[in-house]
C-alpha cells in the first residue's frame, strides 16, 4: 500500500490557426469532450466565400478546357482531311495545354481554400476534461490566443512511492511479466491497471 499522485498522461493547449472572431462556443468550462467534437467556431463568411470563388473558377477552367479539346479534336479530323494545316492544329494543341494547366491550379486554389475554411471549426483532438475557456463570441482570436485547454483523463497516470525493502521483489515480479496495480481513488471504486516502471 502507498499513497499515490494521479497525473494526466496529456494535456492539450488548444489554439486557433487563424486569426479570427469567435462565432460560437459550443461547450462548457469541465466539460467532458470526444475527439472530433466541435469545441469553437470561428466567423467564416469570408472563408466560405474564398471557396465558392475558387470553385467557380475551376469549374469555368473546366469548361473552357472541354471546349478546347472538343476543337482540337475536330481540327484533327479536319486537318486529316486536308482543310486546315498542322499549324492550327499545334496552336489548338498548345491551347489544351495550357487550359490543363489552369485547371490544375484552380484545382489546387480551390483545395487550399477548404483547408483554410476548415480552420473556423475547432474540434477536441482528443477525448478529456476542458479547462478554463478564455473567449467568448464575439472574441478576436489569433494563433498565439490559448482558447481552452483539453486534459486526458482515461488513461491516467498514477506515481506512487515504495519503501526500498519492496523494491527487489516488485523487479522479480516485472522480470517474470506485466505486473497490474490496484488504485483505490478516494471515494470511488478500485481501478486496475499496469505498472510502467
């Protein structure tokens, strides 16, 4: 028997990445959370517009560039039967090219646009206890605000002293295997777990 210390095996400190307005606080100071629950949201009107703008401009990429190869591909017919050159038909090919590349890029603003929009949800990174919340809607917050913290309450850790003539048999006990450990937390029912070392 030994007194012992309970310590979280982790604690987050949660940030935005981003800076931004508190829209919502959608959970309470001691509060137990899952990983993935939304925690804060942040204003994302502008955001959520970044993203439409880049969506249409991939979508009128995409457009042009179906066009462009439904030409191409008639010139190539056209030219077979002698009523256009190659050199329209080149131009028309380098045309294609380069609408490809367009819709590439666009592809890629639209995808970087919804990571950033992601950025307004805040969700729990992990299951835990909240702390103290330091904002409220309506908050400027930035990457350096702390906006709450998370601890993790399952497992948990637990330090205990033992008298040094205990300490050879419990080093057999480890040598032979696991050897599991019985806490009885004040007022509550015993719980068992593994010693590390």
């Amino acid at each position: 028997h030994s007194n012992g210390t309970v310590t979280p095996v982790s604690t987050v400190d949660l940030r935005p990445q981003t800076t931004s307005t508190i829209r919502n606080v959608h959970i309470k100071e001691g509060q137990f959370v899952k990983s993935g629950q939304l925690m804060f949201s942040l204003d994302d009107r502008a955001d959520r517009a970044s993203v439409e703008r880049a969506e249409a401009q991939t979508a009128r990429d995409r457009a042009t560039l179906a066009d462009l190869e439904r030409q191409y591909k008639r010139s190539q017919e056209l030219a077979g039967q002698g009523f256009i050159s190659q050199s329209q038909v080149d131009t028309l090919r380098s045309q294609v090219e380069s609408a490809r590349a367009l819709v590439g890029a666009a592809s890629a603003e639209a995808r970087a646009s919804r990571v950033a929009a992601s950025y307004t949800s805040i969700r729990a990174p992990m299951s835990g206890r909240v702390g103290a919340i330091a904002v409220y809607p309506g908050s400027l917050v930035q990457p350096t605000t702390s906006l709450t913290t998370i601890t993790q309450l399952d497992p948990v850790n637990v330090a205990f002293t033992l008298p040094e003539s205990s300490l050879s048999d419990l080093l057999s006990a480890q040598r032979a295997g696991q050897v599991s450990v019985e806490a009885q937390p004040s007022g509550g029912k015993p719980v068992v777990g593994k010693l590390n070392f």
